[in-house]
C-alpha cells in the first residue's frame, strides 16, 4: 500500500468518521453512521483505495534518495 491520501484530507477522513460512529453510537443517527469506520481508517492508514482507481492523490510525492 502506498500512502496516497495527504494532511487536511487525512483530519477530515478522521473527524469526519469519529463524529458519524460517535452520531450512531447516540442514537442521533441510524445504523448507517456506522459506515463513519471508512473515513477512519482510511484516514489513519493514510491510504484510499478508491483514490488508487482514480489515480487521485492528496499527498506530496516522495522524492527518490
């Protein structure tokens, strides 16, 4: 896995998926909010599979040694 997701989007993957599980947990929202666990993990990973199909990536490229 190569890391393809960068530093905002990587916080907003976080929080967004910590307040959809935290939403859900309270009952505010449905089961659905459970789906928040995508945005979180993708955005500890640092890694979007999505994005790799898509050829998109939020992070800098790392330069070669």
């Amino acid at each position: 896995m190569q890391v393809n997701v960068g530093g905002i989007d990587r916080i907003l993957r976080i929080i967004v998926g910590l307040v959809l599980i935290a939403l859900a947990a309270t009952g505010t929202v449905g089961w659905w909010g459970y789906l928040g666990v995508v945005p979180l993990l993708t955005g500890a990973l640092r890694f979007c599979p999505l994005y790799t199909l898509l050829g998109i990536r939020t992070c800098p490229m790392n330069k070669p040694d």
